[in-house]
C-alpha cells in the first residue's frame, strides 16, 4: 500500500506554507510527473531514453519507492502510457515558505541577548562524535566558519548536483533556513549545536525563496538513506492530520530501515488536531516546540492586581516598552485624541492586522495591542509588502481586552509595560495532537523552540518555530548514539522519552497531545536508570457499551541492581475500570514485560477524547505514562487531503482524492467564485463513505468550464451534522 501512495508526497516547510497553484499541463512548458513502475525502475529509465528521447529522466527511486521522476512537454509524456510497466502517476506539488526571524546579526553578538542557545540542553561529555545526520531542508552554508568542521557532504535535490549550497542572491530569493537548523543540530565555533562533533550531510529539496516540490523531498529521502544517515531531520510537513498519508508512511518505511527520522509538528497550535503528516507517522519522533529562558512583556496593574501576557505580533519590533503608559481605545476615539505617547487598544477586525498597525503608528501610537474577538490566543502577523511596521504589536485574549476597555471606559487609565521572565511550557504556535483515526498521541517530546539563537549564512540569527525544536532532538539523539553505540533505536528512542520532563499547569501535567512526553533531558536521556519502550498508551476508540482495552510496555531495568516498580493508584473517573500490576521487579540489565488493561463503560462517559497520565514509581523516582481513549467520538476534521488534476497520459480526464477521518453519508464539492463567491455549480458527490481514501475520475465535459474556483467539501456525517472545508482547485 505505501508503495502506492508514496509519490504523492505534498511538502511544506515548517513555519508558514502557502500551496502555490500553477497550470500543471500547459502546451507550451515542461512539465515533472513522478511516475510508479512494476519491477525494476532502471529498465524502465532505458526504455525511456531509448523510445522516448525528447523525455529526460530526473530522478530514480528504488528505496522507499519504486518510480521515477520525469520531465517533458504534456503531448511527449502522454506516450508514456504505452509502456507496460508503468502503473500510474503523479503531479508534482509545489510550496512556498515564510520564515518568521529576529534581526540577523553578522557577529555572534546577539541581538537579542536572551535568545536560546543549542548546547544548553547539553550537559554530558559527549559531542555526537562519528554519528551521521541528514538534513533535508534548503541547503547549507558549508563556508559558515561555524559549519565547515561538521560538513561532509549531500546532495543538491534541485540543481541535481553534489553541491547543496543554501539559495544566493543572485539564483532567486535567497534561503537561511537550513543552515540555521545544522547550527542547531552541530554548529562548530562560535555558536555550539548540541552535538558540536556529529557529522553533517545536507539535502537540498527546496530552492529559491523555500520552494520545493515532491520530486525533490522523495529523492532527497532515498539519498539520505542511500548514504546510511543514523539519523535524519525533517522540517517539513502538512495541515493533513492522517495516520496514512504519503508522507508517514514514508518515514515509517525510513524507520524500518534502521533510521531515526525526528520531525516538527508543525506551528499550527494552540488548537488541538493540528498535526499534520509526516509528524503523524507512527514511527517517527515527531517533537513540540516549548518556550526558552527569556523576558516577555507583561502589562500589570498592581492596584488591581491585575497580569495581561503580550503575545507579540510577527513582523513587528520587539515589545521594549518599559514604563506606565495611558491605554487609549483606538475603535472609540474621542474628536481630536492624540495616541502621541500611548498605548492603542484596538478589538480584531476584518482590517488586515497590519494596516491596523500602520493607522496607530501614523497616529503616533507607542505600541499596539489586539484583543481576539473570539476565545482562546491570537497569533498576530504585520508582514506586508507595503510599507514596514515601526511600532511593536502584540495580542491578548478577548476576556482581558474587554476588561482593558472597561477600565478605559471608567476615565483616564494608565497601566504598567513591564519585562518579565518567562515560564517555560509549551509555545503557543506549537502544534497539538492527537492523530485521526488512530488517535495517537503527538508529539512524542518537546524542545526548545522559541528565539533559537543559530548560523544563517553571513551571520546568525534568532528563528521560532518546531522547525527550531525538532533538530535540538536529532542533536540529543547524535550524542545518545555516541554515549551508547551498542543501543538500539528503541532504547534511544525510549531514553528520550522515558526521561523526558512533563510541563505542568496548576500543579498538574499538560495534556500529552499538548507536549508529548514533555521536555527532554538529554544527560538524564544519557544515564537512566530504567527506559520504558512505548511509555504512550493509545488505547484507541470506544464504540460498545462496555470494552476492554489493553497495552504491553517494556519496562527495562538499566542498573546493576534489582529493581521494584509500583503503579501509584489512578484517579477515580465514572466509567474508567483499571487492571495494573500493582508492584513488579526486574532484574539487573533486564526487561519486563507488563500489561496495562482498562475497561470502559460507554454510557457512563461524556463523548470525545479522554487523556490523562500514569505514574510509575521506583523508589524515589517518578515515571510518567500518558494516555488517551476517545468514546464514541471526537471532534477531528472529518475530511482531509482534497487533490484534483487533470490526468496527463489520457489528456482527457481529471482525477480527484480525498481522505475521510470517519464514515460519512455524503460528500459532495460545490464551486464558487473566487473573487464574488458567488455559487457557480455541484462538481461532485459521494454518498456512503468508508473511513480512508478515496479516489475517482471526471471527464472533461463533467468538470465543466475552466478557471480558477475556490471549492468547498461538504460532508455530512452519520449523526447528520456537517462539516466543511475549503481549498483553490484549477480547471483547464
């Protein structure tokens, strides 16, 4: 099955993707299909090169894919079809990227001094000596002075050349990224990775401006594995939150091949489900994003004791505002009220955030604070092409701003700007799980994420994102490999876990879907006593009235010394049953295997997810064991993964696919405007849908006229509800 699905490989970096929609079949240009064969895929190159010359053969797959990638015009690519071994095809995907940065700086000074550094989760001797890690990313500055040591190599996955060099100037908009994410992993200088000794490939899948395509992430993986990686990263993902995609069963085929495959979950957070593949791959180690050591502005008012956070607006200044300062309510201005040294207050609104911005700095504002019009955080852009915005911006929740604009409304009010240190916990953009349909627990740890302090070419830069928190996890496991050459990828990969540090809110952990196992430790990841493989229970989905659930964790005992385990007694919850060993002992240097049951009672629980830990103790030691059950149902995207293009061996038909997260009775895709939304017709419907995917094909004539239409996927659902998602298709 994965050999099937695999090209369909969409790529988007982490940070902010935009699909980028282009006429895949124009006469008049080239065009790049993936195409998958039966057999040996060298024999199909030669059968192309002999029969087929005005077709140039790109890329050869025969690791995790057997296909290839080809290039020609839409009438010469059409003769393919003719050759017996091809099975199908594929479009090319193609992505943009919008990195969110600090200033950069071309002296290792800092320009924000209390931006994180990526040997400060390295507390042990080692330095990930002699470990080989991959990089599939934009390239590599490999003359950074803080690089050259660590590099030894790659490949070029866009120019198809030994030369993986970050995007210039002068070849298009030029690229930083990864460069800063291999100053994290094993920077050599003046900036320390956290595995300042491991050995450095880089694999340049994406090009001028951080646009990639399918083509090249797929070749980049196979030459990754080709040259025996111990270890790839990853910063690359999507918003399709499936166990199953391409992506996922890409990296789980990587896993299987002896490869760790570490992965941002993306910056899609606060709000659950928001994973998105390959993080939902079952055998990766997809990694959270926390906040780091910092000052973060606050607003305070100590006569009412009263703490407002500021989240601060991407593409503004920093929030420096040290001072009281008069707040003034920006939408209910008196005539003739000056902003000239105060604070604008102003409620979201369908105006873009930074022209709001740029009406408050003309008006001689000090800063800006937007308050959500709904509940929940707001994360707050000003990037424009405009003009720049010269005042910082930041947000706060719609309960304090509406308590702010009450005390305005009661006179002259002034509050506190104060810098205040930080609580470490999890970033606000980190995305949270669980995965659909197999209601996995995601991420499986966090890192530092937040004002990472790295290498970029010409200097050094502070970046956000799990993009940022991912590599800190391939660093730590470069150093476990070394400390523990004679591991196995299950006990790295359980150290991690096992000895990982829950945040907590209220004296009680986040929810794992949230962090994961929690922050990792990396010199107690390289000393533990006990490692437990598997230590997340996913039960699964509660559909019967009364079920029994069961998991087996190895307990592993990494002390010369016998050792006794005991369960602390769970929470009492109506309608939870457990069966757990109650105390154990596994002897030195050995494993146990221990079976955790829960019976379920489907009436005497509320609907939806339910998650929670487990502690396991030893002597004085803590070990904390998130789980997770959804009864009945759950509130996940019920649809996923839309895709129609047109089909190019028949030059005739158009074919489409789409995921469902659950059985739906219908499923049907009406097309509107997309500049006056106006509804112009029903391009399809389904009826009886099973959960998983689904595909078909549309003559030309069903399609009907060409154009750009933004389409919207109904779905309506067993219970008769209905839910609704959006995407831009094309028509030719």
């Amino acid at each position: 099955m994965w050999k099937k699905v695999l090209c369909l490989w969409m790529v988007c970096m982490i940070l902010t993707l935009i699909p980028t929609v282009q006429d895949a079949f124009a006469e008049d240009k080239k065009q790049t299909l993936i195409i998958e064969v039966e057999g040996d895929p060298e024999k199909v190159k030669k059968e192309i090169e002999t029969y087929h010359p005005f077709v140039e053969v790109v890329a050869v797959y025969d690791i995790v894919f057997e296909g290839l990638a080809v290039e020609g015009k839409t009438e010469q690519l059409a003769e393919l079809g003719s050759i017996e071994q091809v099975k199908t095809l594929h479009q090319e995907q193609t992505y943009e990227t919008q990195p969110y940065h600090a200033e950069k700086a071309e002296t290792v000074e800092k320009m924000d001094p209390s931006a994180s550094e990526p040997y400060d989760i390295n507390p042990t001797d080692f330095t990930g000596k002699g470990v080989k890690v991959g990089v599939i990313d934009t390239g590599i500055d490999y003359d950074h002075p803080d690089l050259q040591k660590n590099y030894q190599g790659g490949y070029d996955l866009v120019d198809f050349d030994d030369d993986p060099m970050e995007t210039m100037p002068e070849e298009g908009p030029p690229t930083e990224h990864g460069t800063h994410v291999s100053g994290i992993i094993a920077g050599n200088g003046d900036i320390k990775g956290v595995a300042p000794d491991a050995e450095l490939y880089a694999y340049r899948a994406l090009g001028p401006g951080g646009s990639g395509s399918s083509v090249q992430v797929l070749a980049a993986l196979e030459k990754a594995i080709e040259d025996e990686m111990d270890i790839i990263n990853l910063s690359l993902g999507n918003d399709v939150n499936i166990p199953d995609y391409p992506t996922s069963m890409a990296v789980n085929r990587a896993r299987e091949l002896g490869i760790i495959v570490v992965i941002a979950n993306g910056n899609s957070g606060p709000d659950a489900w928001t994973v998105g593949s390959p993080a939902t791959a079952d055998h990766s180690v997809s990694v959270g994003a926390s906040t780091t050591p910092q000052k973060e502005p606050v607003l305070t008012d100590t006569f009412e004791e009263q703490e407002i956070p500021l989240l601060e607006a991407i593409g503004s200044p920093a929030w420096e505002l040290d001072n009281d300062y008069q707040l003034i309510d920006m939408d209910n201005m008196e005539q003739g009220q000056s902003l000239h040294g105060k604070i604008a207050l102003t409620r979201r609104k369908e105006i873009p955030f930074f022209e709001l911005a740029l009406q408050a700095e003309s008006m001689g504002a000090e800063g800006l604070i937007v308050y959500n019009s709904e509940a929940g955080p707001l994360q707050v852009s000003v990037d424009n092409n405009r003009q720049p915005v010269n005042i910082p911006v930041a947000s706060i929740q719609k309960e304090e701003g509406e308590w702010l604009q009450s005390q305005i409304n009661k006179g002259n009010y002034f509050i506190d700007s104060v810098q205040k240190d930080n609580k470490i916990t999890i970033a606000p953009f980190s995305s949270r799980g669980p995965v659909t349909v197999q209601w996995n627990i995601k991420p499986d740890v966090s890192a530092p994420g937040a004002t990472v302090w790295s290498t970029v070419p010409g200097g050094y830069q502070a970046m956000n994102g799990t993009s940022m928190a991912s590599p800190h996890v391939a660093g730590a496991f470069a150093v476990l490999k070394e400390a523990h050459p004679d591991w196995t990828d299950e006990q790295l990969v359980g150290a991690l876990k096992t000895t990982a540090q829950p945040f907590e809110e209220e004296k009680q952990p986040l929810n794992a879907t949230t962090q994961g196992m929690g922050l990792i430790q990396l010199g107690a990841a390289a000393d533990p006593t006990t490692i437990i493989h598997d230590p997340q229970l996913e039960f699964g989905k509660l559909n019967h009235y009364q079920e029994a659930f069961a998991e087996t964790v190895t307990i592993e005992n990494k002390t010369d010394k016998e050792q006794t385990y005991y369960f602390e007694t769970p929470e009492r919850k109506d309608g939870f049953v457990w069966d757990i060993p109650q105390s154990f002992t596994v002897d030195p240097q050995a494993k146990k295997e221990i079976t955790i049951k829960l019976s379920m009672n489907r009436d005497r629980l509320e609907k939806g997810v339910h998650e929670d830990w487990l502690t396991l103790r030893e002597g004085e030691r803590n070990y904390d064991l998130p789980y997770i059950i959804v009864n009945q149902e759950a509130d996940q995207p019920k649809t996923a993964g839309f895709e129609f293009y047109l089909e190019p061996f028949e030059n005739a038909d158009y074919k489409y696919q789409f995921y469902v997260t659950e059985s739906v009775k219908k499923m049907d895709v009406s097309l509107y405007n997309p500049e006056t939304f106006l509804f112009e017709r029903k391009l399809l419907e389904e009826t009886e849908l099973d959960e998983g995917m689904h595909e078909g094909v549309l003559s030309r004539e069903e399609a009907g006229a060409p154009g750009y239409y933004l389409a919207f996927i109904t779905a309506q659902l067993e219970n008769g509800e209905f839910e609704q998602m959006e995407t831009m298709i094309l028509i030719e």
